[in-house]
C-alpha cells in the first residue's frame, strides 16, 4: 500500500511540473529578447514590415522599393520604438535596405533564408514577415556576418577584378578554340598564348601575316619549343569565319586586361585611404617560390599594402600566396573577433565536418551546398602543398595518405584557417619548423600509442639501437 501511494505522490508531482513547463499563454515557456524587435519579408518591388501588435495600430504595413520608401520604412520603424530588425538575404535587394536601417541606427540581422522557411500555414508575404519578426523576437534567430564598410569596399573592387579575371580566362579559351578549328596548333607548343609572344603572333595574324616562318620569327628566346616546331603550328587554313571569332575575342580579352587594371587603381586607392597598422620597410623579401603569377597585382606592391594596413604578414604561412591572403582577407576583413572560437571559424569557412550525430554516432552528413569563397581559396592553397617541403606539407601528404583528395584539402584548409585565426587575433608571426620537425614527432607519436597497446598485451617495445 505504501508503494502505491508514492507511486501516486510521484505522479501527482511529475504532472504539477509538467504544467508549470506549459504557461496558458500558449509561450511554451519562451522568453521574449527582443522586445522593439521588427521582422522584413525582402522583395524586388515591395517590403513587408511587421512589428509588435503593440507598437502600433497597422502592425504589418508594405514599403516599395524606392530610396523614398525606404526612408520613409526607416523613419516609421524609428517613430514606433523599433531597434532591431531581422531580414532575410535575398539576393542582393537587403543591401540598399541595410544601409538605410543602419544609417538610423537600428540593429539589423541579416539572416540566412533556410533558418525561416519553415512558416506555418499558408505560405504568403504577410505571414512570413510575421513568422520573422516572431523568431527574432524570441532570439532565435542568429546574424551573418557582415564586415565593416572599409573591408566592404574592398571586397567589391576585388570581386569585380576576380569576375573580369575569369571572363579573360574564358575569352582565351575560345580564342584557343578558333586557332583549333583552322587547326593552328599555337596553344600546343606555347603554354600561355596571352602571353608576349603568344599575343605578338595573334597581332600578326590579324592584321594579315599567313608565313609560318616569319609568324614564328615573333617568338621571344625564352620559348621552350624549338623554331622548327613552332613553324609547323602555325600552318592552317585561315578560315575568315574563324579569323573574324578570334580578331573579336582579342579584343575583349584586351579589354578585360584594361579593366583589370582599373581595378588594381582603385585598389589602390582604397589600400592608401586606409590607416596602417605596420611599416611596410619591415618586412622581408619574398621567397621565390611565393612569387604570384597569372592575373596578379602588378600596378603596385600589393604584399606591402597588406601589411601595412593588416599587421602581418599571411604570404608566411606555406601555400598562401599574396592573391590568396587578398581573397580570404577581402572576404573576412582584419578582426576575427566576430568569431569566438577557432572552431566557430572554420565551420563559418565551410571547412569543419557536417556530420550527423544521432545517439553518439555519425549516421550522415549534410548535404548543403554552401559556397564561401574565402574556404575554397583555402582549399587551393591546401591542394598547393603537395610538394612543399614544410612542416604543412608534410602534414599535407600524410592526410593525403589517408583520406581522398577533396577531404584532405579540406582538413588542410582547416588547419590553414587556424593559423590565419592565430595570426589576425593575436599578431603572432608564422614560423615554419620543417618537414623533418614533423616526421620526427609523428614517429615519436607512434612509437607512444604501440608501448601502450603492447602494455595492454603484457610486452614491452624497445628502441633499436
């Protein structure tokens, strides 16, 4: 009988506590942070609004797109007592939104659309910003990161010369493809055709030279291939088609090569704007092997400028060379502060494991294709380890050794992205040990885990003499 009645006593308890976990306000308990908090649905023509029922009497209004209705959105937001606001990035139509917001001084969290597609209910502009505005207020809702108005600056002057980049890369590739269908076989015996010779050629070609000897006479000396070779690649059948493709992609890669160089002006600028941190006299001559080639910087020193704004000096680390410290510090500027931890920092890079973990184990990963442009500069600069005679690259190889080829790059762009953490938050100089440092401490790793499992078997493992 007494089993009984303390079975029931506990009952009786489990059930009080269990209502105090449900309030009657239907809250489930949830705590309001953001109380002024406001959310935006982002559109192309019109902004839905919604704020607190009791902020205002129209607790969901439309705003266009104009400057004028963003101001007027603003000045709203600002009259009601809003001072935070969350709004999804929505291609590109938050920004002009963002600044408008910001200029008044409201916190605004620009956050990513898959943490609020989940809207109960019918799916419409009304409920969505409702739906926001709700998670936001309740502090559900976490920021992207977002660098200052200086390092932003950069980032698009880059990102505009990295996209004339890739649009000259492509204007070459068809320029090799109309010398292959008159079958001049130029791009074979020399390995850039944008180069010196490889464009004093195409200049001869277009303005009427057919002599194959006299087409390779334009040939600098520091060809590899022989004159006889070149000679014979530059035999074909001048199709006027195919002369008239290659005259027009000249002409836009010429001018893709000019507005490169507009760009690396207005880097510049912007570089020579900015207060310096380093006396760039201090810093030492780059090595050979971290020489930049292809589409670099060539108007000014764009190593130098870096330090001197930054502090330190990336191109140290092994496999990062200037191009690469200028794509991964455009894209998260020079304080690492947002982010808390290490770790926080690789997985904003894409670079940390996506497993699933159910019951302690991994039962999948995720599958979300997530594109940071900073994470996949790591990557390649990881894949460039391969051969390098440093502390990272032997570690590279022995990653290599054990995982694919695309696992390894991200475990080594992982590791690439602790250093740089390191060096940006505390200004610690990179200094490499050696790939004999490495190798050296792996055997001594090694020969302490197999003492230990022969402990556990009753024998004892001795070096050799």
């Amino acid at each position: 009988m007494a089993k009984k009645n303390n079975k029931s006593a506990a009952k009786s308890a489990k059930k009080r506590k269990t209502a105090k976990l449900k309030p009657a306000d239907g809250t489930q308990g949830m705590e309001v942070i953001h109380s002024h908090a406001a959310g935006i649905d982002v559109g192309n023509e019109e902004h839905y609004v919604a704020v607190p029922p009791g902020l205002d009497e129209n607790s969901v209004r439309t705003f266009g797109c104009f400057t004028e209705d963003l101001k007027a959105m603003a000045g709203w937001l600002s009259k009601i007592g809003v001072t935070t606001v969350a709004l999804q990035s929505t291609g590109v139509y938050w920004i002009p939104l963002y600044d408008v917001l910001t200029e008044r001084g409201i916190h605004v969290f620009v956050v990513n659309a898959r943490d609020t597609r989940n809207v109960p209910g019918r799916k419409t502009d009304v409920l969505e910003c409702q739906w926001i505005q709700k998670l936001h207020a309740h502090g559900l809702l976490q920021s992207s990161f977002r660098p200052g108005q200086e390092v932003c600056n950069m980032r698009t002057l880059w990102r505009q010369r990295q996209q004339h980049v890739a649009d000259a890369a492509r204007c070459t590739q068809r320029m090799q493809k109309a010398l292959t269908q008159m079958n001049v076989q130029l791009h074979n015996v020399i390995s850039d055709i944008t180069g010196v010779s490889g464009m004093t050629i195409l200049e001869a070609i277009l303005q009427g030279e057919r002599n194959p000897e006299r087409l390779a006479e334009l040939c600098q000396p520091e060809i590899k291939a022989s004159r006889a070779t070149v000679t014979k690649s530059l035999e074909g059948n001048w199709r006027e088609e195919h002369l008239f493709v290659l005259r027009q992609e000249v002409q836009t890669y010429q001018h893709f090569q000019r507005m490169i160089e507009d760009c690396d002006a207005q880097l510049h600028q912007h570089f020579r704007s900015m207060e310096p941190k380093a006396d760039p006299q201090a810093l030492p001559k780059v090595e050979r092997h971290k020489r930049p080639r292809g589409n670099a910087v060539e108007s000014f020193d764009l190593r130098k400028e870096l330090f001197r704004v930054v502090g330190v000096d990336l191109t140290r680390i092994d496999g990062i060379n200037i191009m690469t410290a200028q794509t991964v510090l455009s894209e998260i500027g020079y304080d690492v502060s947002a982010w808390q931890t290490e770790g926080q920092f690789v997985s904003w890079l894409n670079l940390a494991p996506r497993d699933k973990i159910s019951g302690g184990r991994v039962i999948g990963r995720d599958g979300r294709k997530v594109i940071n442009r900073a994470g996949q500069a790591l990557r390649l600069a990881a894949n460039s380890l391969r051969q390098s005679d440093s502390y990272l690259g032997a570690q590279y190889r022995r990653l290599r050794g054990r995982l694919e080829t695309s696992r390894a790059n991200k475990a080594m762009g992982a590791k690439l992205a602790r250093v740089i953490y390191r060096m940006l938050k505390y200004g610690q100089e990179y200094v490499d040990k050696g790939a004999e440092y490495y190798e050296r401490n792996r055997k001594e790793q090694q020969f302490r885990n197999l003492t230990k499992q022969a402990a556990k078997l009753g024998y004892t493992i001795t070096k050799a003499a």
